[in-house]
C-alpha cells in the first residue's frame, strides 16, 4: 500500500487486480446517481446499471484468478465485459475495456507509458465499433482522457500522478459535455455514460492508493418456482465447461473456434464455442466429459473446468420450490483493499436493479433463461426460431401466441447482456434465428451475439413491443431469412408506439417544463406532452400524433385495472375517430400503458 509522496512505476497483477475490484465498488456506489443524470425523466434510466452490471460481469473473471500477468487479467476482463454487455452504454464499455486488454498485450506488469496507450486503444476501439459516433458522450470523455494521458507520459513515470492528470483532463471533458449535445444543456445535466467512465478512472486510483470503498452486497432476490424438467427428457446428462488457453501465435483463432465448433457436433448438444484473443470457452451438453478434457488438452491448456451432472440437479430442483442459493455472500480476497471480495451475484444470471427500481415486480430477470445446464434444448417446429425481450405476463403470452419459441424477459429498465442472448441462440435447435429487441437499449448487445455464434441470425431493429408484434404478423417460416428480414423490418414502420408513463423528475425536455410524478406521453421514444393525470395525457398525446389511422391497440400495464383501460378506451372513443379500439392485458411495469396505431 502506498504511502504518501511514494510513486509507482509499474503495477502487478495484484495491484491491478485490486484497481478493478476497487472500481467496480466504487461505480456501484455511484451508479443511482449515474442513472439520475438520464436527459429524459421517464423511469427507466439505467446508464449507470447498465455499466455496472457490464463491468460486473467483466471483473468477476478476476475473482478467481491466479495469474501474474497483467496481459492476461486484462483478457479475461474483457471476456467478461464482452459477454455481459447490457445495454448501449454497457456495449460501448466493453469496446473499451476491450481496446485496453488489447494494449496491454504480452505486459506482465502495467507502467504509465502502458496505462496511456491502453486508455488510448480503448478510446480507438470504441469509437470504432459505433456506426455513428456522438460527441458529447462517454466517447468524448474516453478520448479527451486518454489525449491527456497520453501527452503528459513522457514527464511523469508515476502511475498514481498520470491517473491523477487522466481523471482531471475527463472530469473537464464531461463538464463541456452539455456544449456539445443540446439534449444535456436543456436537461441541465451532463452525459450519463461520461460520468460512468469517470467513476471508473476514480476507482482505479482509489484501488491503486490502497483507498477502502465501502461496499454491501445486493439482498438475494426470490426467484419463483420453476417447474423442471423431467430427468427422463435430458438426453446428455453432464454439462460440461472449460476454458482454452491457445498459442495464437500459432494458430488463427477464428479458424480454431470453427474447427472446434464443428467438432463438437458428435459429442452432443447445446454446443457453444466462443473465443477473444487466445482463449476459447467450451460449453457443451454430453455423455462423455471426459473425452471433452482431452480433446481440449489436444489444442492448449485448460482450465477453469466445470462439469455438472444435470440429472442430479434436476432431481435437486424438483424436491425445492425455488431456488435458494444465497446470492449475499463474499468470497475473501488476498488484497487487503479489497478484503471483501465479489459476492455471488457475480456469477448469477439474474439482472438485478435493487430497491432503486420503483416497481420491485420487474426484478424478475431472464427468469426463463436460467442457466443452460439445467435446460434443455429450446424446440422450434419451424425453419426459423423466434427470440424475442418483454416483460409483462400478457405480453409474453401475445408474443409466443405470434410464434415466438422464447422470451428473455427484459425490457425497460432491465436489459439482457450479449450473454443472455447467446446461451438462447446456443440452445434453440434451428439454425436460422430471429430476434426482436424491442427496446432501441437492448439492439446492441443482440447485434453482438451474430458475431458470437455460428448460427444465421437476423436482429430485427424493434424498439417497442407494438413493432414487435406487426413484424410477427408477416413472419413466413418459407422465406429466405435476409428477405424476411427485410419484410419485418418493412411492417414496423407502419405501426405508431404511444407510451403513458409517470416522470421521475423535473426536467425540461423538448421545449416541456415536466414535473415529477406528472404524466408524460411519448411517440416512439420521444416525450411530447405531459399533464397531470392520464386521461388527459393520452388526449393531447392523440391530438398532436393520430393522423388516419384505423386500429388502436392499448395494453395496460401491472397494477392497472380493466375499468381504467376501459375508462381510456372511452376517451378515444369520444374524442377521435378510428375504426376499432382493441384492449388486452400487458402487464408491463414502468408505463401504465402503451397504445399502439396503425
């Protein structure tokens, strides 16, 4: 632990270690406050959960590790990051935790000439892997930290000092933020996604001086019961997992994640083989686990095995009615900074957003997309398979009434990682599948898993459930998948999204002074009007949106009552003029209603 005026001059793997333990406290610590910086004042801002569960997943890849290396930490960071990516702002995390791993290459030990150039590989690799790169954003302050870092190297070798100057220089760049997207300077605010990677840099200098940060462990959640499924039905018995160290100086590791991929064909099923850098992961139904170890002895050094006897955990879960593993405990770590280790929440699939959420109901996350282990292989009886994101029991059941196979449940306020995705893509028995995001937050981290599986994938660019639900209508199992593609992507353009939610704040947003806890409408994402109650709302919204259109559909969300769906469907019916008003029972959380026209 450093000691006042000492420098350092290269930091070790248990240095860094502790940087991004450190890091991740401190960004939980901040991350409602981050979440409260969302220019819009409707109730799902979650820049901040989104970079924290992002980061979580990322830095739980170092719990356990026991590498001297900062080149290969650094990796597995950006495994992590890569596959529990959530959201826009948790994508473009990963690309940048991804541009420092690659900086950090073969360095055993990190100096401040690596800090820069890592910090500026990861400000390149993000703005790379954005289509239409916004200043004004957590890109800016990436790239104006690491210019500053990068001037300043050469007269300073002390990492505490360049971390300092990095953090100053963003901290000023996230101050001009406003100047640069007129959205933040009329909201009054600065960009959500800048100040998370500032806080970031923070915890990284906390966590280098030794600085304890406070931290508690999120309450388990309840999870209901599940029925399982028969042990009968599991055709392959072990789930078995590892990890693949290769020489990639040796080998092409895309080749190799193909090789291995067609490979595992005739060992069984629920194949997914997945790879960054020089490390593969191997995940895979089988009989014969142990021929699944030698085989990937044959192609480099494995680790990180796991082999679970599903039979046996499915009989577990038959005898319990729900599942009551304490998600609240720590793991010890050696760095006395971080003596409170990750708890185990780390490795659980469920996304939670903790007593910040206004509605505990929407804490059920990806409850259908547990673990790959313990189910089976998602069936299909089509050419094509069907995923799609929702919450809200009524819209799932229209959903998979349309023909959807499954339904991450996910949506506002709770976005599912790249990872939630692949383990579904994985376990569907079609080839060619279709996902509908239905948020315009969740359309990057699908977009990923193309890249992460072998599987022909077409992601529908859906931002709301109503667009979801026109797509479905022209869904032909008979056509080729881009033509369908493009035929879904046709439909949704005809179909208006109306949303009626209550605002978290004063704001001021397109020219409306909002109050906190009036309604607000929205028209596709964009608030046009607010007004005391909801009645009223849904008039001016109408009035400034309803143009010919024939049919207006309403889903009413959790908590409301038939009557008062009846009661909105009686103001259109009195104040406009379409042919049919239908009323179905959503159950969404968040916004009491949603309208969709066409």
């Amino acid at each position: 632990m450093p000691i006042n005026n000492q420098k350092i001059t290269a930091v070790d793997a248990e240095e860094f270690k502790n940087m991004m333990f450190t890091s991740l406290y401190w960004l939980k610590k901040q991350k409602s406050f981050i979440d409260s910086l969302n220019v819009f004042p409707v109730p799902d801002g979650d820049t901040g959960t989104n970079m924290y569960l992002t980061f979580k997943e990322a830095v739980s890849n170092l719990e356990d590790s026991k590498s001297n290396s900062v080149s290969k930490l650094s990796a597995e960071l950006s495994k992590g990051a890569l596959m529990g990516a959530r959201g826009n702002s948790g994508v473009i995390l990963s690309q940048l935790v991804r541009g420092f791993a690659q900086a950090l290459k073969n360095k055993k030990k990190m100096k401040a000439k690596d800090l820069a150039n890592a910090l500026t590989k990861a400000s390149e690799v993000a703005y790379h892997g954005v289509l239409k790169p916004v200043e004004g954003t957590i890109l800016t302050v990436s790239r104006e930290a690491a210019e500053k870092a990068a001037a300043e190297v050469e007269s300073t070798e002390d990492i505490l000092e360049l971390l300092e100057i990095t953090i100053k220089a963003a901290e000023e760049s996230l101050e001009r933020t406003p100047e640069l997207l007129d959205a933040l300077k009329e909201a009054e605010v600065v960009d959500a996604g800048g100040q998370g990677y500032l806080t970031i840099l923070e915890g990284m200098l906390k966590g280098l001086k030794g600085e304890k940060v406070e931290y508690q462990a999120a309450a388990a959640v309840e999870k209901p019961a599940k029925k399982s499924k028969a042990a009968e039905d599991i055709k392959f018995t072990y789930c078995t997992q590892m990890l693949i160290q290769i020489d990639n100086f040796k080998s092409n590791i895309d080749r190799l994640i193909d090789k291995i991929r067609k490979d595992m064909q005739s060992y069984g099923d629920s194949i997914m083989v997945v790879g960054s850098d020089d490390v593969i992961k191997i995940h895979i139904h089988s009989n014969h686990p142990g021929v699944l170890l030698e085989y990937g002895l044959k192609k480099g050094e494995v680790f990180d095995i796991k082999i679970d006897n599903m039979r046996k955990q499915n009989e577990e879960k038959v005898k319990r009615e729900s599942d009551d593993f304490d998600h609240s405990q720590f793991h010890p770590n050696h760095n006395e900074a971080a003596a409170e280790s990750l708890d185990t929440e780390l490795k659980d699939d469920v996304d939670v957003k903790e007593a910040e959420i206004k509605n505990s109901g929407q804490q059920e996350i990806n409850q259908d997309n547990e673990t790959a282990e313990a189910d089976a292989v998602i069936k299909a009886a089509k050419n094509i398979g069907i995923i799609s994101v929702a919450n809200g029991e009524g819209i799932i059941n229209i959903l998979k009434e349309l023909g959807v196979d499954h339904v991450i449940k996910g949506g506002q306020s709770m976005n599912p990682s790249t990872n939630d995705f692949l383990e579904v893509v994985e376990r569907m028995d079609t080839e060619k599948i279709i996902i509908l995001p239905n948020n315009k937050n969740i359309i990057s981290a699908a977009k990923q898993v193309s890249e992460l599986s072998e599987k022909e994938i077409a992601i529908i660019e859906t931002r709301s459930i109503p667009q979801a639900i026109s797509a479905l209508m022209v869904f032909d199992d008979q056509l080729e998948l881009e033509k369908l593609k493009e035929e879904m992507e046709a439909e949704i353009k005809y179909v208006k999204t109306l949303e009626i939610t209550q605002a978290v704040k004063d704001s001021k947003v397109n020219g409306l002074e909002i109050k906190k806890d009036h309604y607000i409408g929205l028209k596709n994402g964009d608030i046009l009007v607010s007004a005391d109650n909801e009645k009223e709302t849904v008039k001016k919204l109408l009035d400034e949106v309803a143009e010919d259109e024939e049919l207006a559909t309403i889903y009413y969300g959790e908590g409301i009552t038939e009557a008062e769906a009846e009661a909105i469907k009686q103001v259109m019916e009195n104040n406009f003029d379409f042919d049919e008003i239908e009323v179905y029972l959503g159950g969404q959380p968040l916004y009491p209603f949603i309208i969709s026209l066409e």
